[in-house]
C-alpha cells in the first residue's frame, strides 16, 4: 500500500507505529501485554466445509473460528476463509475451556452427525440410481441400515437425491449410474459432496482410506445386485468405524 506522507497525520502515524510494536513484539507501546486474541466461535465437526462454515453466519467482525485438533478442512472451505480474512484456529489436543458456539445444530446437520429418532446413531445409508435394479437392493440390505431410494429416470437426478439426502443429514450416500464420470464432475461441483468411483472391487480399501469419502459413485454397468450391496455393507462397516 502506498502512504502519501502529506495526507498522514501525526494520529494515524502513531497507531500504525502502535500496531507494529504489537504485532512484532505481543507487548503493546505501552510496555504492557498485548490482550490474547478471544476466539469467539467454535465449530466441533469433523469436516469443515464451506457449506458448514456458512451455516454458521459468522457476524462481519468475527475473524477467528476455532476447530477440532483432527478436523479435516476442505480446500474450498480455506479459500472461503482466506478470502475474507478468517483465521482457522485448532483446538489442543488435551482440550481446554469449551468456547461459544454458534450455529453447532445446523453444521453438524449438514455433517451427518445429527441424533435419528432420539438416539445417536448416525443415519442411514442412503442409495439412489438410474438402474431398474436398484429397487431389489431392498432384498439385500437391512433397511435400518440403508434407505434404498425410488429408481430415478436419468443420472442427474439421481445424483440430486443423494446430494439432498446428505445435506439433510444422511452420513453417506451411494449413486447407482450409468455415466460415473459424468456424475463424479456433478458431485465434485458440490462442496457436501466428497465422491469417489469404484469401478471394481480393489479400488474400494483404497477409496475408503480416502479421509473423507461420503458419496460412492458405482457404475451400473460393471456391477450386479450382490457387488453393490457388499460395496454397501463394507461402506456401513467403514462408517460405524469412524463415528
């Protein structure tokens, strides 16, 4: 920035010298300890989204959110942050005082960590596709475990039922297509979604190490019945095992 040095006053001089001496030193001019920074709002999620982050509503002044020591920041949600000037604050691993949070509910909604019918249980997987197959999954899979979703005419709305199921609060999803690739550059334009394709049985250990992997898009056309609901089972498996 470029300071014409007759349009400063003495003032301004001196409370940008002030703020120098702050922040090279902690002290303020004065000699005293300058005031620790108050993080006002803390967001416990496991993944922290740009959707999450917005949901939160973050006043105009509020520059600082705290997070969780081992919370995963997507790319999008740092650029959204480094956009407007928001410091993304860990919390330590040993814990310490419990600050504000704002707007907790609705984030962790978007997360899938919201409580089903009073309990604490995650909710169930939820499965949607174009194949006129999908539906005989119901035979395959308990269905309070999963939620096998109506056949859907095409690809792209099949892909809008599994995004609409996760945001309302389903952990993980699967989509059942004909075209994956084009259904992953669907999903990847959304910041809930985190896919991955399994097109056959040796990309799945692979895919599920992914942290984290929320939406499995399965090729129609290289499974039958009895792979998707192993891909399935191994999916609730795998999510049971990081709640």
């Amino acid at each position: 920035m470029n300071l014409n040095a007759s349009n400063v006053s003495p003032a301004e001089v001196e409370r940008i010298v002030r703020q120098v001496l702050q922040n090279l030193t902690g002290f303020s001019a004065s000699g005293t300890p300058a005031p620790a920074a108050v993080v006002a709002i803390t967001l416990d999620a496991s993944v922290i989204s740009v959707d999450a982050l917005q949901r939160l509503k973050l006043p105009a002044s509020e520059k600082r959110i705290q997070i969780r020591s081992t919370s995963v920041v997507t790319p999008s949600a740092r650029d959204w942050c480094r956009e407007r000037g928001i410091e993304i604050v860990r919390a330590s691993s040993g814990g310490g005082e419990k600050l504000k949070a704002a707007s907790l509910e609705s984030a962790s909604a978007v997360l899938g960590s919201q409580s089903v019918e009073g309990n604490s249980k995650p909710r169930r997987l939820f499965i949607a596709g174009s194949s006129p197959w999908v539906t005989s999954l119901e035979k395959q899979l308990c269905p309070r475990q999963t939620q096998i979703d109506a056949v859907h005419a095409d690809d792209a709305s099949a892909m809008r039922a599994v995004a609409r199921a996760i945001r309302s609060g389903n952990p993980t999803a699967m989509a059942i297509v004909s075209a994956p690739h084009s259904a992953l550059w669907q999903a990847a334009r959304d910041d809930a979604l985190r896919p991955a394709i399994v097109s056959q049985w040796s990309d799945l250990p692979d895919v599920l190490r992914e942290v984290p992997t929320n939406l499995l898009i399965v090729p129609s056309k290289r499974w039958n019945i009895a792979g998707v609901a192993n891909i399935a089972r191994h999916f609730l498996d795998h999510t049971r095992s990081r709640s």
